[in-house]
C-alpha cells in the first residue's frame, strides 16, 4: 500500500490511498492518517482510485478515521472508489455513512 497527502485549497487535505486496504495495512494507514488528521482545517477527502481491495479491516480503520475527525469537526469525504471497492462499501452500508465522490475534482467542488 501507498499513501500520498496533498494539501488543496478551502482547507481540504487529499490523502490518496493505492494497493490493499486489509489486514496487513491497516496498521499503516493509520499510522500514515496520523499526520494528515493533526493537519485538516476543514475536509478530509479519501482518494480510493487505485486502491484494488478492501477487507474489513481497511473498513475499520476507515472508520476510526471518520470518528477521530468528528472530534475536530471535520468532514470526511471519499472519492474514486472502483470496481470491489465500491462493491464493498455498498454492501457494507458504508455508502450511507460517507459522502462518495467519483472524484477527488467533484469531492473539491462540493465543498
């Protein structure tokens, strides 16, 4: 798994998730999600657009994510989720729980 932070305008920080999600890195995301988070003034946006798969493990630290940026007030939103992913996020009901963008440009334009 990969991870990439880019900052952009109206206070939103785009972390950019490629690879797995599972058991094996979720660990690291969080790890890496701890930056990020400390950061954010406004909008936290989850790019998923390489991301190949997602366990239920990927599914809770994406969720512990959104709980600890509910503590700075801050809104989670997901972009680009493909294929399994989207699947996954569906049947799981974690498409009721987030914003979903198909991209990070419409996710920016939203806020």
């Amino acid at each position: 798994m990969e991870i990439t932070v880019t900052e952009e305008e109206k206070g939103a920080i785009v972390v950019s998730v490629n690879g797995r999600l599972d058991a094996q890195t979720a660990g690291e995301f969080m790890k890496n999600m701890a930056e990020p988070l400390e950061r954010v003034e406004n909008h936290l946006i989850i790019n998923f657009d390489a991301l190949e798969y997602i366990s239920s493990a990927g599914l809770r630290v994406v969720l512990a994510t959104a709980k600890k940026s509910e503590v700075k007030k801050v809104n989670v939103l997901i972009a680009g989720l493909k294929d399994t992913v989207e699947t996954v996020f569906k049947i799981s009901g974690f498409h009721m729980l987030f914003k979903i963008f198909d991209t990070v440009e419409a996710a920016l334009d939203q806020i």
